[in-house]
C-alpha cells in the first residue's frame, strides 16, 4: 500500500514535499517522493491524503483513558482541589463504567491522531480498551498506599495483573509497566517494592514533582495534601513529617529512581539538582503543558531538560485533566508557554514540539527502535492530518501549520501497525454510539 500526501514528515530525517510511505503487512518499507516510489511500484495500491500531512501517529507520553468520562467535571479549580474532588467522584463509578470511560478515551484517542498510549491505570480498563481498540501502549498498573502493612498485598494484586496482562491475547502492542501514583501517596516501602519488581527493565511511571502542593507536602509537611486529602482518604495512613528535601531528592532515597526504565510525570517543581538527579540516573520526563497550566501546577524546565540529556515527552494527562486528548494543543500550548517564558534567546522552534510528541516521546518510553519516525523497518504507526481547511491554507511549512492551525478534528486517517482504525468519524473496532450514550449515562450519575 502506497500512502502519498502534499507532505511526508519522517521526523528523524527532513520532510519531503509531494511524498510517499510504502507499507506492508504491519511495516514501512519505504519513504520518498512519490512521482518515484509510484514508478518503482506500478501496481501498490495508491491512497493519496491530497494536501494533507502524513506522519508518524501521536505518542500520548502521559494519560488515563479510564477517566475520559470525567471530562469537564472538576473545571475552574487548582490542582489539589481537583484532585480532591476527583477522588470523591471516582467512588461513584461502577466496573462497567470504569470500561467505558476507557473505550470513550481509546475513541477520542484514535480519532486524534495518538497511536500510542503511555496509561496509568488503577482499574486495568485502560489496558483492555486499549486491547480492544488497537492502540499501542505501555500501560501501568497503578499502585498506592501510605500504610506499610498493606504494601505486600499491593504488590501481589499489581504483579498478578502486571503478569496476565503480558499473557493476555491480542495484547502484543501492549508493554504491561507498573506505576507507584505519587510522592503523597505511596509508603516508602512501596516504593523500594516497585523498585525491586522493575528492576528487570518492567516500565516503571510515577506523578512527581506535579505541583506546589505536593512540594510543599514533602519539603514542609503542610498544604491541602497534608490536610483535606489525608482526612478524607487516607485517615488509617501514618504521621507524615517534613523531610525537609524535594519530591525528587524525597523518592530518591527509596531506590525508585534506580530501576532502569523510569518515566517521571510533570516534573514542574525540580530545581538544578532536582535535573541532576533525573539526567544522572537517565530518568525520562512526562511534560503535560496543557493540564499543567490549566490546573495552576507550574511548568517544566524544559531548556535546562534539554541541556542536560533528559528525555522528554509530551502526555495529555487524560480529558479529566485537560479537557481533551489533543497534541496538537499540547503542542501549542507548550510552544507558547515555552516562548513567552524564555524569550528571544532560547527561541523553542515548532518542529521540536512535533519531535517530542512523536520520536522523543518514543524515547522517553524506550520504544523508539518500533516506532516514533517513518522509517524503513519500523512499525507502519501513521496519521494523516488534514492541512487544507480554511483555517490553514496556504500552507508554508509543515511544521508550523502543525502546530498553530492543526486540531483533532483534521486527522483523517488513524493507522497502527498496518491496521486502519480510524478514518474520517468511522472506527473498525469501536462504536461510537454505544459510547456517546454511555457518556451521557455517566455524566448524569457523576452529577449525582
Ligand atoms: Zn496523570
């Protein structure tokens, strides 16, 4: 099958105006202009995207499918209270909720261009959605507790999963990691138990250094965490005292970042050690510029990542955070918080943000010799984004259109190892309104 377009952006190599992707079975094989791929194969079936770009599919580096039907929930509120209010909600969901959200989420997921999913899940419904709706993904099983007595049995519970997931059938676009949830909810034995348990190269993710709030809860002892958060969820769990260090430097002590395979997510609140720390022990960061700024969390550092190694992607934190699974906004809203805060002289250009939703999110997850660029032998994960739309033409360059006129709605075209899931508001494997009634249901029951 031949994939022709207006554009072809390989990412690890520079865009071809009026180019090809030859694919076959579940690879690419080939990439160049298409006047030439077209001669040397007469007879590949031919599928053109007009003006249009065709690129490797999104690397969603950080989400939770399962809690897309939390979408607009808890709006207009700091992260804390979001959380807070988030948890008092969660209660009210059922299992079969739980995997519907997920379907909703894998749904909004291929309809916007992401082909791979990096999920943490408590429930496991985020791995099966992503299972029954063709994306790939490394999912995480969630793990959280702050009273030591119960770590073993957490441990048990997650590995069991963790395992069948591995085994599960048609899960081979799945890599099954585990993920200890945050700073302010884990013990640290747990977070010695994980580091054990990964230390085989399982994937290992975590929420760190997410806001002021958990800094201050680490450093201080105080904040909203402290009080509200503990009083209302976790009254069994043991004094907290200050610790008088950052979260990084906190989880530090407890091996975790000593596992060979580590995605910290947010990072908003490291200082120059903190990215000491994260770069020496090859830690890759989650950015999630969207949820980040909407919720009053703060911004990563991301010149001084880049400065000293650390491998970045870019993650949506799920619709419950951000409203929408959208990298194209990612990619807009981190281009911009970046140049507004760093100015002329570290001017961040747009093809770099295009990069870290898509190869360098692939970097930061270990699996960029499968995917993340079109190349020849990678998996055949490719989008093809509309450009011609009014908001859009001319189109000057690629890149740019990308990321300042590009939404989700101008994917046509979803493809995940040389299988089509999505085209144009139709889904292979889903039903769409099974879901959007399901949504509805859910958010009568949220409202309740
Ligand atoms: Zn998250």
């Amino acid at each position: 099958m031949l994939l022709t377009a207006r554009y072809v952006l390989p990412i690890a190599a520079p865009h071809i105006e009026h180019g090809a992707v030859l694919v076959h079975g579940d690879s690419i094989v080939e990439i160049g202009e298409a006047d030439r791929l077209k001669q040397l194969h007469p007879d590949e079936p031919v599928t053109d995207f007009g003006l249009a770009a065709l690129m490797p599919g999104f690397i969603d580096a950080h989400t939770h499918l399962e809690y897309t039907a939390m979408r607009g929930l808890v709006d207009d509120v700091p992260y804390s209270r979001w959380k807070l209010q988030l948890l008092q909600k969660e209660r009210l969901f059922s299992e079969q909720d739980w995997e519907d959200s997920a379907q909703l989420g894998a749904l909004e997921a291929l309809q916007s261009g992401i082909t791979t999913i990096a999920d943490i899940t408590a429930s496991g419904a985020s791995f099966r959605a992503a299972v029954m709706s063709g994306l790939r993904g490394v999912v995480y099983r969630e793990v959280a507790t702050m009273e030591k007595p119960k770590v073993a049995e957490v441990m048990r519970r997650a590995t069991e999963d963790v395992e069948s997931w591995r085994s599960a059938t048609g899960a081979e676009r799945i890599v099954a990691g585990i993920a200890p949830h945050a700073p302010y909810s884990c013990h640290p034995e747990l977070f010695r138990a994980v580091a054990g348990f990964a230390a085989d190269g399982t994937p290992v993710a975590m929420h760190l250094a997410g806001s002021r709030e958990e800094y201050q809860f680490v450093k201080y002892g105080s904040s909203m965490l402290a009080t509200d958060v503990r009083d209302t969820f976790d009254s069994h769990a043991p004094l907290w005292l200050p610790t008088g260090v950052s979260p990084v430097r906190y989880v530090l002590q407890w091996d975790i970042l000593d596992a060979p395979n580590v995605l910290a997510v947010h990072c908003t609140q490291i200082d120059d050690a903190d990215i000491e720390v994260l770069a020496s022990r090859d830690v890759a960061v989650a950015h999630c510029p969207r949820c980040n700024a909407k919720l009053g969390m703060g911004t990563a550092p991301l010149a001084k990542l880049f400065a000293a190694g650390v491998r970045v992607g870019l993650g949506t934190d799920s619709p419950a955070a951000s409203n929408s699974m959208d990298e194209f906004e990612e990619m807009r809203i981190g281009l911009l918080v970046q140049r507004a805060l760093l100015g002329e002289e570290r001017f961040v250009p747009a093809r770099q943000f295009v990069k870290m939703a898509t190869l360098d999110s692939a970097r930061a997850l270990g699996i960029e010799d499968r995917v993340g660029s079109l190349e020849p032998g990678k998996q055949a994960d490719i989008i093809a984004v509309d450009l011609s739309e009014s908001h859009q033409v001319p189109t000057h360059y690629p890149y740019s259109t990308l990321v300042h006129t590009a939404n989700q709605e101008n994917v046509l075209w979803t493809m995940v190892a040389g299988e089509v899931l999505y085209q144009r508001h139709s889904w292979s494997r889903l039903d769409p309104q099974r879901l959007y009634s399901r949504a509805e249901e859910l958010r009568m029951k949220l409202r309740g």
